[in-house]
C-alpha cells in the first residue's frame, strides 16, 4: 500500500508538472521575444516603412497587407461557414449520409496541412481561375489575374479557416434552446424567419468567436501565402486585388532566414514577431473571453 | 424536424413559399462547398503533378503561356528536353521524374542530373514528426490527465484557456523562437556540430502539437460517463486509481486519436521545420544531424522552380503525398478510434 501512496502521488506530481511546464514555455516564449524586440517598439515602427534595405524602419506596409489579407478573407469564410454551419445544424437530418459526408469534409479540411492549401491556392486560383480570367478580360499576353495576389491569397486562406468559424458557429447554436425554436415555428413564423429573427440574433456571439478565431488563425498562417501572393519588399501599399502585398509572418520568415545580414535585423525580427504575437494572442484572448462569458450565460 | 410534424397536421399543410424553397436550396448548397474544397484540392494539386503519372499528358499550352514569367533561369531547353524525355527515356538519367529517380537517395533538384529522391525527405520529416510527438505529447497527455481529473475547477479554468492561447501562436514564431532561441539552448547543452538540426526542430515542433493533443486527450477523458468514475470512488478506490485504471483505459481510443492527430498537424506543418532544421536532404538516422521535411522542401523551393517543370511537378507531387498521408491519419482518428469509443461506452 505504501508503495501505491507514493505511485499515486507521483502521478499528480507529474502531471501537475506537465502542465507548469507548458504554461511555462508559453510565458517563457512571450518573455523571450518581447525582451528580444522591446528596444525597437516604437510609434515609428509601428507606422514606418521599411528603410536602407529592410535594416531599419518600421513595418506598416507589413501590418496593412496582414490587415487587408484577413478582412477579405473574412468576407469570403465567415459567410460561407456560418451558412455551413447553419444547415448542419438546422436543416440537415443528422443521421442521414450526406451530412455525415459534409461533416467529415469539415474535419478532413481542418486537417490538410497549410502548406497544401499553398499549393491548391497556386494550382487553382493562379493556375486554374486566374489564368482563366486573363484569357477572358485581358489583352492577350498580359499577365493581370494569373500571378500572386493579395485576392489569390485572401481566398486561399479562406478555404483554410472556414472550419474554423463552422466548429465555432455550430458550437453556440447547439446552445440555443429548442423552446424558442418551437416558439418561433408556434407563432407561425416560417424555418427561414425562426431561423434569420431568433436564432441567428441568439448565435451571434459563435459568429463573432467564429470571426475572430479565423481572423487570428489567418493572420499568423505563412504556409499558404507563400507562393500565393506574399512578397518581400514593396514600396507601396496594395492598392487594388491584383497587387501583392507584404505580410507580418512572412516578414518574419524572410528576415530570419533569406535576408543578407541576419545578425543586423534581429531586433526588428524580435519586433515583428511580438506584433505578430500580440495580434494573434489578443484576438484569441477575446474569442476566448466572449466564449467563456457566454457559457457563464447558458449556465445562469 | 419540427417543421415535419407540422406538415403531418391535416389543417396546417405548408404553403410553398419561394423565399423558403430560396433559402433553404441557398444554405444547402452553399454548405456543400467545403466537401466541394476537399475535392477540388485534390484534383488541382494532383493535376498539377500530373506529368509525373502521365508523361506524354504534358499540358504544352499552360506551359507556354506560363514561360512568360519565369524567374531568372532560360526554361525553354530545359523544359523541351524534358518532355522529349519523358517520351523516350525511362532509364532515369536527365531532367526525368520517373519511379526509379523519385525513390532514390539524394534529393538533389538543381543541377545537369537533377535528381529527385523522396526517400530522404520523407525520412527528414518522419524523424521531425516522430521527435515531436515523443517529446510533446506525453507532456500534452499528463496535463490533460492533471487538469480534466485531478485538478479543481478554478484551476482547471485557467489551464484550458492557457493551453488555447499556446495553439493561437502563429507557427512562424514558434519556427523563428526555434531559430533563435532553442537552438542556441540545444548546442549548449549537447554541444551539436550543427545548430540547426532534426532535434531543435522536433522540439519546437512539440509546441504546435501539444495544444492538439491536450485538447482531443482532454475531450475524451471529460466525455467518460460520470457513472464510471462514481462507482470506482463509491467502491473505495482512490481518486488516482480511479484515473489511472478506470477513466484512461476507456478513453484510450480518444487518446490514440489525439495521437494520430498530433502525427498529422506536425507531418503537415511547414514553417517550423523550415525555419529550425537546418534544411539538408541527408539520409541518416541521427537526430542531432540537418534535415529537410517534405513539406519544406516545397516551401523553400516552389519559389525558385520554373513554372511546369520537372521539378515543379515533383513539388505538386510532395503536395499529393502530403494530402494523402494527413487525410488517412486524419480518416483513422476519425473513424475508427470513433467506433472504438462508442463501442466501448456501449458496453463491449
């Protein structure tokens, strides 16, 4: 028995251990890159161009492509995955095969790796629709749809996070009680006007954790943008859908990994890296917040 | 569900309204476009890496239009000679993609006898996938057996919602945390002749994989009926006996899916590893040596490769291997490990 008590114990031990050790690491990581990058957070990096070959100035031509990549994304997924979401969990009967399929073609998207949705954002958009549409629009031989661009990498990216925001859409309509589904259908209201008057109003915050979850998501993906519109340097800001644009996270992968004097642009790689990071860590921080709250609510 | 009812009623029959029939057709098709993505992900990598399965098919307009925009190198020799090759040749010398040169050791892309050994790059990521699961996911298990069994609910409120915020960390800065800072931890302690290598990278690659693994593992050890765990404790059996040997044996299929599921987020993951494992197609089985994964190998070349290529095409391919191998991984998790639970809670 006593050597029971100590196995025991040393189970809670280890476990309890494991779980220091990740929130450990997680602070570890913030405290390492925040103290690597604090000297050059400044006003003027946050809203300056790069300068003297990327080894100085700021990142606001980075922050403002991150910013349009992730808003026209939004357009495109939220959309389509709140109405994914709806028909799965309003209109599909839930036993039957196809919804089975659906569903199984959400979790099977979840898991293709991003860089595969690089490569399907290539062979598709640029390759497939964008060559396609300069056949159609362009004068013959300009190049205009089919190369990289900010609308190419906005809607690869979208593909990306769409079951983010089903996952997260489904989740607060399961939490919409079926009296006021019955209610709505008892008033001789229609499904489409139960469904567009009391409970979409009532799900409304999954739709905003959906957005913010995705938005978070996009912003830091780099995978996918590679070689669908991302560049290194511009000198000036995407002014149309078939510009390309610069992007936080590949800023980062550039600078760390392609660029000529690594050594000489660290600071701004620290730097960038905590912008990335406090973009994605405060918007994950409010999902999670209005998720929680809004559990706080079902509860009471 | 409801509205079936309704139309059951003799009184009440439903009038057909075109603004219902819209919305309805509307919602239902547009909920197929995801499986629609699935589809078309497949069909437009794999067409892409079409040339390799089907040589004569080569698709001659796409690639003359696609010339135009090259970078830097002359393509219009290489890519000719390429596609007579692939007519004629099967002896697997020159610019040729064919099942002798693709299974070979080396996988050198550049060069007067480009070739294109998949051998080393999938073992490059095996050794990177199986170092971050050994390394992540007993961490990621225990903590999830600490914070869904052992700890109070206080605790266990702050836990899940940190371990949230470690999966919302972009992989670029973990891939660049990596570079910088695991890797000089590494070499000071095991004193490695290569910064970068398999290890640093496996290591940084446990930080994507434990949020995954702690969420599913978790999920499945909350998910055990209440009733298990009371009749242990009721039994006099303590709250770590009741843990270890009546709530984890019935969710170890959840488990082993939490494990399938790490496998595949860190088979697939790409800037980790090509920001943190140095990116040498080497052939060895020492984890403190370079490596390049399958899926750096794409991100780091498919910026440089002329469009419509040899080595374009074998890039499309790795895509096609990744696919295939994170959707059976993933279809394991979901299917059988999926029967397995219910079965199990059903009663064996």
């Amino acid at each position: 028995m006593m050597n029971n008590k100590f196995l025991g114990k040393g189970i809670v031990i280890i476990s309890a251990l494991s779980v220091a050790a990740i929130i450990a690491s997680l602070i570890f990581i913030l405290f390492e890159i925040y103290s690597g990058g604090r000297d050059y957070l400044t006003w003027e990096f946050i809203t300056g161009y790069p300068k003297e070959g990327m080894t100085e100035g700021g990142i606001f031509p980075a922050i403002v492509g991150t910013v349009l990549l992730v808003l026209i994304m939004s357009v495109a997924c939220v959309p389509i995955g709140t109405i994914t979401a709806i028909y799965l969990n309003e209109y599909a009967n839930k036993k039957s095969i196809l919804t089975k399929i659906i569903r199984f073609g959400v979790n099977t998207l979840s898991g293709v790796p991003s860089i595969v949705f690089g490569l399907f954002g290539l062979g598709f958009f640029i390759q497939f629709v964008g060559t396609g549409m300069d056949k159609v629009f362009s004068e013959p031989g300009q190049l205009q749809w089919g190369q990289p661009n900010i609308l190419w990498a906005s809607m690869t990216m979208a593909f990306l996070t769409i079951p983010v925001v089903i996952v997260s859409v489904e989740e607060s309509l399961k939490t919409v009680p079926d009296d006021l589904r019955a209610g709505g259908l008892a008033l001789g209201a229609t499904k489409w006007q139960t469904i567009r008057k009391i409970i979409i109003p009532n799900s409304i915050n999954g739709i905003l954790t959906g957005t913010i979850l995705a938005i978070g998501r996009g912003a830091g993906e780099v995978a996918p943008i590679l070689f669908t519109g991302a560049a290194y340097f511009l000198p000036n800001l995407p002014g149309k859908l078939t510009d390309q644009f610069m992007n936080l996270g590949y800023h980062i992968y550039v600078m760390a990994t392609q660029s000529t004097d690594v050594e000489a642009t660290k600071g701004i790689q620290y730097a960038t890296a905590f912008v990335l990071l406090i973009c994605t860590f405060s918007l994950s921080f409010i999902a999670i917040f209005v998720r929680y709250r809004f559990r706080q609510k079902i509860k009471s | 569900m409801l509205t079936k009812k309704k139309n059951n009623g003799n009184s009440l029959k439903r009038k057909f309204r075109l603004s219902e029939f819209l919305a309805e057709y509307t919602i239902k098709s547009v909920s197929f476009i995801s499986l629609a993505v699935i589809v078309l992900i497949f069909v437009f990598v794999f067409r892409e890496a079409a040339p390799i399965f089907f040589p004569k098919e080569k698709k001659i307009n796409t690639e003359e239009f696609l010339q135009s925009e090259t970078y830097g190198e002359e393509p219009s020799d290489s890519s000719a000679s390429n596609s007579l090759e692939g007519y004629s040749s099967l002896n697997g010398s020159g610019d040729v993609a064919d099942f002798k040169n693709l299974t070979g050791k080396d996988w050198q892309p550049v060069g007067e006898n480009p070739k294109y050994g998949l051998i080393p790059i999938f073992i490059g990521s095996l050794k990177v996938t199986v170092i971050a699961i050994l390394f992540g996911a007993p961490i990621a298990i225990l903590a999830a057996i600490y914070s869904s069994l052992f700890a109070n609910k206080k605790l266990r409120e702050f836990i899940k919602p940190a371990i949230e915020l470690l999966a919302s960390f972009p992989s670029v800065v973990i891939g660049f945390f990596a570079l910088i800072t695991i890797a000089t931890i590494i070499q000071n302690i095991f004193g490695v002749s290569y910064r970068l290598n398999a290890f640093v990278g496996g290591v940084a690659m446990a930080l994507a994989v434990i949020p995954i693994v702690y969420t599913v593992t978790e999920d499945s050890l909350t998910a055990i009926p209440k009733y298990m765990s009371e009749a242990s404790l009721a039994l006099g059996a303590t709250r770590w006996q009741t843990a270890l040997f009546v709530v984890m044996p019935a969710a170890t299929p959840g488990i082993f899916a939490a494990l399938l599921l790490g496998f595949g987020r860190a088979f697939g993951e790409t800037m980790i590893v090509l920001m943190a494992t140095g990116n040498a197609p080497l052939t060895s089985f020492s984890i403190f040596e370079p490596v390049r994964t399958m899926s750096a190998t794409v991100g780091a070349e498919m910026a440089e490769v002329v469009f419509g290529d040899t080595h374009y095409t074998v890039l499309f391919f790795i895509g096609v291997l990744l696919f295939i191998i994170t959707f059976i991984i993933n279809a394991i998790a979901e299917f059988y490990v999926r029967a397995r639970l219910m079965k199990r809670f059903r009663g064996e």
